[in-house]
C-alpha cells in the first residue's frame, strides 16, 4: 500500500468522524436523541448528569477497545484508535449551534450525517469504538449479516434503555435515526457505482453484441443458452450498462429483434474495465 492511499484513507476516516461529531452537536444532543451506541449512552447521561458527551464516550469505549484490538489487529486498532479519540475530541470541542428544534428533523438529518460517518470509517477498516467496534466484531463471526443491519440490531437496543430516561418519543425519533443511518451505511459500503446488469436472449446475438460494442462502447459476454422446452441452443448476452445507457440497449435489441426476452437488474456495485475500480 502506497503511502498516499494510506494518507487518503486516514483523511477519510477524520472526515467520517467530523460528520458524526456534527450529527451529533447540530441535531442529536440539543434535541435529546440518543441514537444507539456508547454516543448514545453517553447523551443519555448527558441529559441526566451534565457529564460531557465525548469524555464519556471515550471512558466507556476502553474496555471494547482492549478486546477489538486484540481479536481484530494491531492495523485495524490503530486507526479504531485514531477515530474514538477523535471523535470523542470533536463531539466536545465543535461550537456549533443547532439547526433545528423539531425531534423530527434532526432524527433526519443526524441519521444521515451518522450514517454517512460511519459508513466512511467502515469503508476504511476501521470504527468509532463502541457498538460499532462490538458489531464489527459480531461480523467477523457472522460475515452473511451485514455490518449495517447488526449495527442496527445491537444500537435497538441501547435505544430502548434510552427510552425509560428520555421518554418514548425520543426514543421513536432515535429508531428513525438509526433506520436511516443503516441505510446510508450500505450505500458508502456498497459504494455509489452502481449500474445495470442486461440479459438478452434472441436469435440476433451476434448483431446485437456488434452494436453495443461499436455504439455505447461496452463490453458484451456471450453466454451458452439452451431454451427448456424448445432445445434450441442461442448464445445469451451479457452486458452491464450505466443506468442511462438502458434505453440504448432496449432500442437497439429492439431494432433487430422486438420479441427478444430482455431481463435488467440492478447492480449494487461493479468494478473493472470501463468502471470506476475500488
């Protein structure tokens, strides 16, 4: 690894850790949303005690610590590291005001802030410490459940403590906050380039392949096909495609053959030649 790629993914990470500090200082704790997590105990004894939001963090993240570090790495503990002290520094040390009075709106709008964040530090093999760290952990064990949904799970949790202090609506308003940040965490994971995958079944293969090569400049995999019932044998092309590039690609296997079976998916995400590589 490069010494600039390192640098770039240690700038994301303090990047990802300003946007939760500010989720938190313009939306969640003015508001009194707790929205899951060690950050979210931490505002919860805020409210109740005055104690400071990022000290408290950073205390109660020291034994997730020893035990992340240990099962997880020394790497992946050094930048872990870098992001919950710096959190921690930031959540305490950014005088902003709030934005907004209403629960709803900075549910909203720090769900999406958080989400943001965290998917950023996620992105770069590293967390905020706390449930994040505990949900990291529970992946490496469990790797089919994906790291936002466990985050979730575990978070639902800390929110229904929460809601015995803060009062129920505040506690629905912080469900809203981690159902929302959940999803924008998948979205950075899985990354912003997606596409549409395309699959043409007609006897026209060859012409159509040719076209979408020379005309849109994509590359086309011609799969074996056999029809059930038919035994007949066609080649299948394969293409993958931006999403604005569909409408080509219907019109011209349109042009060719009106009744070819076409089927388009969606593509998460899709590296390599033409796309944006990881």
């Amino acid at each position: 690894m490069t010494n600039r790629k390192i640098i770039n993914e240690y700038l994301i990470i303090i990047l990802g850790c300003l946007f939760i500090a500010l989720a938190f200082n313009l939306f969640f704790i003015p508001n009194e949303i707790a929205p899951g997590g060690l950050s979210g105990v931490a505002t919860v004894l805020h409210v109740l005690f005055g104690f400071p939001v990022g000290v408290t963090t950073l205390i109660l993240n020291v034994p997730l610590f020893l035990i992340g570090v240990r099962q997880l790495g020394g790497h992946f503990g050094i930048r872990t590291l870098l992001a919950t002290v710096l959190l921690s520094f930031l959540i305490d040390n950014i005088p902003v005001p709030a934005l907004t009075n209403d629960s709803l709106l900075a549910s909203i709008y720090g769900g999406f802030l958080m989400g943001l964040g965290l998917g950023m530090i996620f992105r770069m093999k590293a967390t905020t410490g706390g449930t994040d760290l505990m949900t990291t952990l529970i992946h490496k064990h469990f790797p089919s459940i994906t790291i936002a949904w466990v985050l979730f799970a575990v978070d639902f949790l800390v929110v229904a403590a929460a809601a015995v202090f803060l009062g129920l609506s505040q506690a629905l308003y912080a469900v809203v906050s981690l159902a929302l940040s959940a999803r924008v965490i998948d979205l950075v994971q899985e990354g912003l380039n997606t596409a549409k995958a395309v699959l043409i079944i007609s006897d026209h293969s060859q012409e159509i392949s040719k076209r979408i090569i020379d005309e849109m400049d994509r590359g086309v995999t011609l799969l074996n096909g056999k029809g059930a019932y038919t035994g007949t044998e066609k080649d299948v092309i394969l293409c993958v495609v931006r999403h604005r590039q569909i409408t080509q690609v219907k019109e011209i296997t349109n042009s060719f053959d009106p009744s070819a079976f076409v089927l388009v998916a969606d593509v998460r995400e899709v590296m390599g030649e033409g796309f944006t590589a990881e």
